[in-house]
C-alpha cells in the first residue's frame, strides 16, 4: 500500500513472480470503490499508473499496467453476482503474446475470480450451501490437495538429487583419498628401493 487517501481511494504495488523464464511484473494501481445507488451496484476499478513517488521498482522487473473493473450485484435474494472485466499490458518482453498469456495472464485472472467467489462462499454456512456448492468446494479442495502433492513432490526430487549429489561428492571424495593413499604407498617403496640400492652399491 503506497498510499491512502481515504476507504476509497487507495494506491497500490502488486509485483507478480511468474515461474521463469517470464520476469517479474511490476504493477501499480489506484483502487477506487464505489456503491451506486441508482443500480444498486458496487463498483471497483482499478487504475493503472505509470509511476508513484513510493514505488520502488528493481531493474530486473518489467513495468506492466493492469486495469481491473468489478461490479458486484445481488442476482437473487441472498446471493451474489460477481462480474469481472481484465486488460493488462505486459510492457516490452522477448517471448510471445501467447506464451505470457497462457502463463501469466489467464492464471492472474482465473485466480482472480476464484478468490472473489471462495471469499463469499465462506459467508455462507453449512445449510445455505447446495449441490452446486458441494461440487465447487469439492474440485477446489481436490486441486488444493493436488497442488500440496505436486509441491511435496518436488520437494523429495529436489531432496533426491540433493543426496545424490552429496553422494557422489563422497565417492569422488574417497576415491581422492585412496589414490593418494596409494601414490604416498608407491612413492614410499620407490625411495626404500632407491635406499637399498644406495648401499648393495655404494659410490
């Protein structure tokens, strides 16, 4: 948070770490929020800046603008409609429209949307929830569960190759130690041959 004028008007850093080889994004936006009475509605828009006299971007970052538009309606007594509008500019990258789209734009945005209908789906309790709800929590909870495996997952590989190469480390280390074990050994019989010969033929 960069700056707060007031619960409506707020100024936001948001950088986003995508996995490589995107960098890094560097967004700062102007949050506004309003409730129109008029459309029984709330709006909040996100505006995007080209720069804050707080921000502090690093020269590895890509400054990128984001613009976000929600409107929060009541559909029917008792629930919420959520409608979400999304248009970035990614600002100046060597990869392609499609590549940064696919892994980094469509994620932001469906993560987005997930996080809005997860946060009024916690309002509710047990009895209000129906089938479709059932089915909605059950797919979050199994995508959950399998992000933390796939986490785990590569947690032990990365574990694996740790003590692999800490293996190999110590054999490489022992074989070291044997040869010159072996090169003392060698090197101790030539000089005992050299001393015997020294005095069966002494000068």
């Amino acid at each position: 948070m960069l700056e707060t004028r007031n619960k409506h008007n707020q100024v936001i850093h948001n950088i986003k770490t995508p996995a490589p080889p995107v960098k890094p994004r560097d967004f700062i936006n102007r949050l506004l929020w309003k409730f129109d009475m008029m459309e029984d509605a709330y709006f909040l828009v996100y505006v995007p800046l080209a720069q804050h006299e707080k921000a502090k971007r690093k020269k590895d970052h890509i400054a990128s603008m984001m613009t976000r538009c929600y409107v929060l309606t009541e559909d029917i007594e008792g629930e919420c409609k959520v409608e979400m509008v999304v248009k970035y500019s990614m600002g100046l990258d060597i990869l392609p429209l499609w590549y940064l789209a696919k892994k980094f734009l469509i994620p932001i945005g469906l993560r987005s949307a997930s996080e809005v209908q997860q946060y009024f789906t916690r309002l509710r309790t047990l009895e209000e929830l129906d089938y479709e709800d059932g089915k909605a929590l059950g797919v979050a909870y199994t995508l959950k569960v399998a992000s933390n495996m796939a986490s785990k997952s590569k947690t032990r590989q990365a574990s694996q190759l740790v003590k692999q190469g800490a293996q190999v480390l110590r054999k490489q280390s022992t074989m070291t130690r044997r040869a010159s074990r072996h090169e003392m050994q060698v090197s101790k019989k030539k000089q005992s041959k050299a001393k015997q010969s020294n005095y069966t033929n002494p000068t």
